[in-house]
C-alpha cells in the first residue's frame, strides 16, 4: 500500500509549485483519513470472519480499497468486461504486472481477483495497521535480502496456490522502475509458476507513468488502461534454468511489444 512521500520541489516554473503543494496536501489528507477509518474495519472483518465467509468479505473490502483510492486520486482505470470477468474468476495461476509507480497498487487491488494474495516486500509488515492487514490477508512475504528465505516463501506459497487454487499476483520486475521503463524480469515469478503447475497471465497497465511517476509524490488525473496478454502455460518444475530463463525473456518482449503499441498510439 502507498506509503508517505516526502514532498521534494518539482521541476518546472516556480508557479507549479504551490498547486503541486496542494495536491499533495489534498491527496495525502484524504488517503490517510480514509485509510484511518478503512483499516480498523478490514481488521475486525478478518478477525472475526471464517472460511469462505472470510475470505469473500476480504476480497469486497480490498477491490473497494483499491477503487476508492483511485478516486481520491482521480485515476480513471479503464477494462473492458472480459478481462474484468477473467480477473473474477477463482483459478490456480501467477498473475504478473509491470511495476512503475506507487499507483500500480491501487491499481491492482481494484483489480483483485477472488481468491488472491500478492507478494510484497517484507518491510511492509512494519507499517502500523497496513502491516497486520497485509499479514491477515496472507500475503506472500519476500525478504529480497536473503535468497534463501524468499525461496522459501516462493516454495509456501506455490503449495498454496495449489491447495487453495489460488491466484497469486507478482512484478517479475521485483521492484518499481526508476524511470516508468520496463526493467528485466526476475525468475521468482516463473519459478513460482513451474512449482505450483500453474499458468501465468500477463497483465499489461498502460498509462501509469504519465499519471504519477516515480519521481513524483501525487497523482496527476488521468486514465489508466489494464490489458490481458495471452497466458503462458509454465514450464515444467524439473525444467532447466535455460528454459526459465527464455520463459521470461519470451514474456519481457510481449509486455515491451504492448507498451510500445501504447506508446504509439
């Protein structure tokens, strides 16, 4: 979940300044009040809910934290009702997504599937309220520092998707992007496929870095479009890294061949 950005001067004339400061003010204002009031909710909600009660309520209450968001933020997301419909539906398989902005958040979630958990970084279990939600949702934990345990939690979670027929959504970028330009992929997304049997389905958001890129601290108005890339069927778990390897790089040229066509546009 967005965290708190420190405000930096924007380039540009000293007369963008003060309608920079103010939709700072006014976003941050109206993001943390409702997230004041939001997360005791989701909280009480997991904690006394069960089974697919639980689980239900979770998803109604993560979608409406992500559409929410994007009207405080004034981001239109544009999907047409098949993705929409694909995304709803409860099925084995790693969701991907390229990663530019604090904004791919919001995004995601008012995209959530039914029966989703995402991987985060670890750190974010620090944040007060946000870190036992994202605990009490069971999200996928990566601690990117040591290889050893984010395998581990890669391995975990692949169990679960196939004891759950869970979908678990995943940045094969590991990170945000600097610039809004695609990075390489990592393997974790790929190897998480091959371990749990399942496909991925690539999702492509066009449009982020010109709503709110990295090196900004508010979102711009602006409308953002999801598009669904055919899925890939994962590689077998006993498969050779030179197979994952082109695994990814065949998937790192089909998001950069849709963001180009965006671009071009």
């Amino acid at each position: 979940m967005p965290t708190a950005h420190r405000p930096v001067r924007p380039k540009g004339s000293a007369a963008d300044w003060p309608l920079a400061v103010s939709r700072w003010l006014v976003q941050s204002a109206a993001f943390w009040s409702f997230n004041a009031a939001f997360l005791p909710l989701l909280l009480v909600v997991l904690a006394t809910a069960r089974g697919e009660v639980r689980r239900t309520r979770a998803t109604a209450l993560v979608r409406w934290w992500g559409r929410t968001t994007l009207r405080i933020f004034r981001v239109r997301l544009a999907v047409d009702a098949a993705t929409m419909a694909e995304l709803q539906r409860r099925r084995r398989r790693v969701l991907t997504f390229n990663h530019s902005s604090t904004l791919d958040i919001c995004l995601m979630t008012a995209l959530w599937p039914a029966a989703c958990a995402a991987v985060v970084k670890r750190e974010m279990l620090h944040l007060p309220l946000m870190g036992q939600a994202i605990a009490m949702l069971d999200f996928v934990p990566l601690d990117r520092r040591n290889p050893a345990l984010a395998q581990a939690s890669l391995q975990a979670a692949a169990e679960r998707m196939r004891r759950e027929d869970l979908t678990v959504m995943i940045s094969p970028e590991g990170t945000r992007s600097p610039t809004g330009a695609l990075q390489p992929f990592k393997l974790g997304a790929f190897h998480l496929a091959a371990q749990a049997d399942a496909p991925i389905l690539p999702l492509v958001l066009h449009g982020v870095p010109a709503v709110w890129p990295r090196s900004q601290w508010y979102a711009r108005p602006g409308t953002v479009t999801a598009q669904l890339l055919p899925e890939r069927p994962a590689v077998d778990a006993a498969a050779d890294a030179q197979v994952v390897h082109a695994q990814a790089e065949e998937l790192h040229h089909a998001y950069l061949a849709a963001l180009q066509t965006s671009t071009a546009r």
